[in-house]
C-alpha cells in the first residue's frame, strides 16, 4: 500500500474509534457514575435513615 492509502485507513480507524468513544463510552461511564451516585446514597439511607430533621 501507498502512503495515502495507509493514512486514509488510520484516519477512517481514528474516527471509527472517537465515534465509539464519543456516541458509547462516555454515556455509559456518565450513566455508571450517576447510577454508583444513586446507589451510595440509597445504601446511606438504608443504614442512616433518610435525610430530615432530627427530632430534639
């Protein structure tokens, strides 16, 4: 293969894998961080109670 034909390959390869980053691993870490958030506080609450006033 010729240059050209190599760059356009590892180009076509560099965006193949920004759009997997970009459009599937940052929503789904973003998802899996605000649902770890979610279940920490539900696990606090369990153990904690839920948040209000304290009596006294």
């Amino acid at each position: 293969m010729n240059s050209s034909s190599e760059e356009r390959d590892t180009r076509r390869r560099e965006y193949i894998a920004l759009f997997i980053i970009v459009v599937i691993l940052f929503p789904a870490l973003a998802a899996m961080t605000v649902g770890g958030y979610g279940f920490i506080v539900w696990m606090l609450q369990l153990i904690f109670g839920p948040p209000g006033h304290s009596i006294g």
